[in-house]
C-alpha cells in the first residue's frame, strides 16, 4: 500500500537497538524502550505559512532522524509498525554511519 503523508508529516520506520547492554547483559523485550531514532521513508509536500506558499520540509525519505520517545502516533501498515510525526517533533538528522545510544 502506497502511504504519503499530508502537510509538514513523517512516516519513519523505527530502528531496532540493540538487545544487549556495553556489559554484554542482553535485554529482555519488556524491559526495553522504545526506539527513538528512525528512518524516514516518506515526506509530506510542506507546511503552508500565512500567505499560503508551501514551505518544503528539511527532512527528505531516506534520512535517518532522532525524534522524541512520544512522539508521533503509531500506526501499522501492510503489517509493520510505523510512526506519523510532523516535523517539528523531529530533533535532529543523523549523519555517517556512527551509532548514536539514548542516555538511561
């Protein structure tokens, strides 16, 4: 099913972390957080401003993004979780292939 989001919103896939702690103690799925990064997979067209001109967002499908653990509302589509979020809730875009971890 093709998904395009309306306005100024995301649709992001969260990305897994990993299931064992720096210690090697692996977590169990109940103890776990949710994801706060992911990867965008599609953009809406922009927000309008006061004079109606649609203002193109910053973020584009593809990039990988760090956004608020409550963030979004979550929905599943042809069978995987996905989150909807507008893109004032999006904190940052994550460049280069380094690993980023939530603080505890």
């Amino acid at each position: 099913m093709a998904f395009r989001p309306l306005h100024d919103r995301l649709l992001v896939r969260r990305m897994e972390e990993d299931e064992r702690t720096a210690g090697g103690i692996i977590i169990p799925d109940t103890a776990k957080e949710k994801p706060i990064m992911g990867e965008v997979l599609s953009v809406g067209p922009g927000a309008r401003d006061e004079n109606g001109n649609v203002v193109p967002l910053d973020v584009k499908a593809g990039d990988r993004i760090v956004f608020g653990k409550y963030a979004g509302t979550e929905v599943k589509l042809d069978g995987e979780d996905l989150v909807i979020l507008k893109e004032a809730d999006v904190f940052g875009i994550l460049k280069g292939a380094g690993r980023v971890r939530a603080a505890a």
